[in-house]
C-alpha cells in the first residue's frame, strides 16, 4: 500500500513539474501568416512583395494598412476580411493606431 502511494506521489508531481514548465511560445499573427511573403525577396505577379519595413514605412497607421489590404490579392484572403486580425498585424509590426 505504501508502495502504491510513492508512486501515484511520483506520478502528480512529475505531471505537476511537466505542466508548469512546458508553457509553448505563443506564435504572433505576423509570423504566422504575413513575414514568410512579406519578406522583401517574394514576388506576386512581377512585382516584389513589400518587406515588414517597407510597410512600415509606406503606412504610417493601422487604418492606412486596413485600407490597403481591402484591395490585396486573394492570397491574403485569411485576413484581408477581418479588420480585427489585420489590427492585430499592425500593432505586431508598430503601426500607430488613428486617433477620432
């Protein structure tokens, strides 16, 4: 009987110790979907993808990117159509938010 409780002891302890230390690295938005085209070097029908900084440079709010992805290619269709994961790309990327 002694035997059976050092082992089920073991056992939560050892699932207690797993749990808390494995906590997995949260993936953002950006890397998931945007950086692996937006990179610089991808090109979609002649014309080079912008880069992460070439956006930053040309869209100084998220609002001016939202704008923009209205008429993006329907390779970003996972996005383009919902304005609160696109929002959530640009405060990834450091956009300013408009102020109303």
């Amino acid at each position: 009987m002694h035997t059976k409780y050092l082992i089920m002891t073991g056992l939560f302890t050892a699932t207690a110790v797993l749990m808390v230390g494995c906590h997995p690295e949260r993936i953002s938005l950006w890397k998931r979907h945007c950086e692996s085209c937006h990179d610089g070097k991808t090109t979609f029908k002649s014309r080079t993808v912008m880069s992460k900084e070439q956006l930053i440079a040309k869209y100084e709010t998220i609002e001016q990117l939202l704008k923009a992805c209205e008429i993006s290619p329907s390779c970003m269709n996972i996005l383009k159509h919902n304005k609160k994961l696109l929002k959530q790309v640009g405060k990834e990327i450091g956009l300013k938010e408009d102020i109303k």
